[in-house]
C-alpha cells in the first residue's frame, strides 16, 4: 500500500518546513509513505524549500495557475508515481498532520472512497462569529446538493483512494474543495467525514481577497456544478416556475375579464404569455442539457477508463524495465 502526501503550494516557503515536520513517517496499514510538493508558479524560493527539506517528489507549474489546477496537477502526478491513497493537505500549516492517520482509516478499511476532514469550527478562535456561520450554511447547501455527509465541505484536508482519485476532475481554478464533494456525491462514491485539528495561523488566508469575494466565487461554483451534473433538475426548476407565474396571471386576466366583465388587464395577457413562452423553452433547454449531460457522463466514463489504462500500462512497463535492470544486475555480479 503506497500513500502519496501532496501540498499544493504558492509562496510557501516559511511554512513549508513546519508543514512537513508535522507529517507521520511511518503508518499502519502502509508500506510507502511519499510526500509531493505542488509549487503553483511561486515566488519565494517554495521549490528550493522543498528540495531543501527532502520531499520525495516535486512538480513545478512554472506560473501561479490557481489552486484548483495546483491540486488536479497533483492528483495527476500521484496516480502517475503509482499511489494507492492520496492525501491532500494545505501549505499554510493549517491541518495537524498527526491526523493522517485518522483520516485514511476509513479508506484502509474500505468503507469510504474519499474522506474530508472536519474541523471543529466553532472552536477556531481566529474565525469571526460571521465566517462560523458562513461555514455552516456553506456546508449544509453543498450537503444538500451532493446528498452526501461531508460535515466541512471547505476542508482541503482530505484523503483519496486510487478510484476515487482517477474519477475526480476539476474544471475550476479557484478551489477544488466544493466541486469535488458535489462530484464525489453525485457519482456515488462513497463520501465520509472525520474529525481532525487544526494549528494556530501562520498567516491570512491568500485564497480570496475577502468574504465577499469568496462568497461569490463559492456561489457560482456551486450553481456551476450542480447544473452541470443535474440540469434537467435546475432547468425544470426555471421553467416550471415562469410557466406557474403565467399561468397565474393568465387566470387573474380571466378573473377580470368573465367575472367582473372589466375591460383592460391587457398587460396580464401579455406578460402571461411571456413567462409560459419563455418558460416553455427554459425547459426545453433543459432537455438538450440533459442530452449533453448524458454525453458527458459518457465521456467522463471514458476518461476514467482511458486513464486506468494508461497507468496499467505505464505500471507493467516500470515492473518489466526494473525486472532487466535486476536481471543485468544478477548477471555482472555472476
């Protein structure tokens, strides 16, 4: 069994130490414990930090790409080097790496498929009473939406196992958090939560600029992939919804028109038709969405297959190429 520590990482070079002290160097259950270092296009010497400090693998992205692309890279580099679970942490030395062991009991004992961190977030003193209930609510919508138990939904400490790693894919730049639960639930994997620690802040988070903005961002990444993997769901939603208030109108047009023999309520008419016309085609945009969502599902399907492929490939061909190293090996010392 090979565990693969990745930290995506952008000028982290003073926290970068601290993060990978804190790591555990052997685990039960694991034979390889690797760690891989993701520099997200940094500036402050991260890279040389981590050749400095002795990490088993390092990826360079050449430019800051964001952090969503930072952990896809990852991701990808992990399955490459041939990980059986893969845990994602955060360079800032948020996350007690004396928790990985907890964190991947679940995927060792194969009751989950991917396994989020939950912090205690009532007991984190350098969140604002304001951000506390952010958190809440931005973790019961996106519960909601995925249909999956993930306590802590921003947590970026988590743990993959091969398959749910090979299924994931990450179209944002901004953050990996949200989307990949909201995927992981609507692909049925199997989604779990533990309970993990937290360190005392290094420094301000550099993910968003404010509340605000993240607010905004996590809003449209949420709306984004929930359409993108429900359309028919959302469209209808849309639809239904101009359709009913035309309707109803309509019938207030009725009211006036039979009952109270009133002329005018002209204007009912037309917005009456207006909302049942729009909301009409809403749904059948729906429909072809639903099309496409089908065909995407398929394509993703593919991806998944194709990638499994590749690294079975590339697998047996490092066994075979290490197998005649140890032959030629065997026949010098012969």
């Amino acid at each position: 069994m090979k565990l693969i520590v990745q930290i995506p990482c952008f000028n982290e070079a003073e926290t970068l130490p601290e993060v990978l002290s804190r790591l555990p160097r052997a685990l039960a259950g694991v034979d390889e414990l690797e760690t891989l270092v993701v520099d997200d296009g940094s500036t402050d010497g991260t890279a040389e930090a981590a050749r400095r400090l002795g990490v088993t693998h390092l990826v360079e992205l050449g430019r800051n790409r964001g952090l969503g692309i930072a952990f896809r890279t990852g991701l990808d580099a992990c399955l490459r080097l041939g990980a059986d679970i893969i845990v994602n942490t955060d360079g800032d030395n948020q996350y007690a790496g004396a928790d990985v062991e907890a964190l991947i009991e679940p995927i060792l004992q194969d009751r989950a498929d991917l396994v989020v961190g939950a912090r205690d977030i009532e007991a984190i003193s350098y969140f604002s009473p304001a951000k506390k209930w952010l958190q809440r609510l931005g973790s019961w919508l996106v519960r909601t939406v995925a249909r999956c138990p993930v306590e802590d939904t921003t947590s970026g400490f988590r743990a993959y196992n091969r398959e749910a790693a090979l299924r994931t894919i990450v179209h944002t730049r901004f953050s990996y958090t949200l989307e990949t639960v909201i995927q992981a639930g609507t692909g049925h994997l199997r989604v779990t939560s533990v309970p993990i620690r937290v360190n005392p802040k290094l420094r301000e988070s550099r993910l968003a600029r404010s509340t605000w903005y993240y607010l905004k961002k996590s809003g449209v990444t949420i709306l984004r992939i929930y359409t993108m993997y429900n359309p028919l769901r959302v469209f209808l939603l849309l639809g239904g919804t101009g359709c009913f208030l035309g309707f109803l109108l309509g019938l207030r047009y009725l009211y006036f028109f039979f009952l109270q023999s009133a002329g005018g309520h002209v204007q009912s008419l037309i917005l009456a038709a207006i909302l049942m016309i729009v909301g009409f085609q809403v749904i059948v945009v729906g429909l072809a969405a639903d099309l496409i969502a089908a065909n995407r599902r398929l394509s993703e399907e593919t991806l998944y297959r194709v990638r499994k492929l590749e690294l079975s490939a590339k697998g047996e061909a490092d066994r075979s190429k290490a197998g005649a190293m140890e032959a030629s090996a065997l026949e010098i010392r012969q």
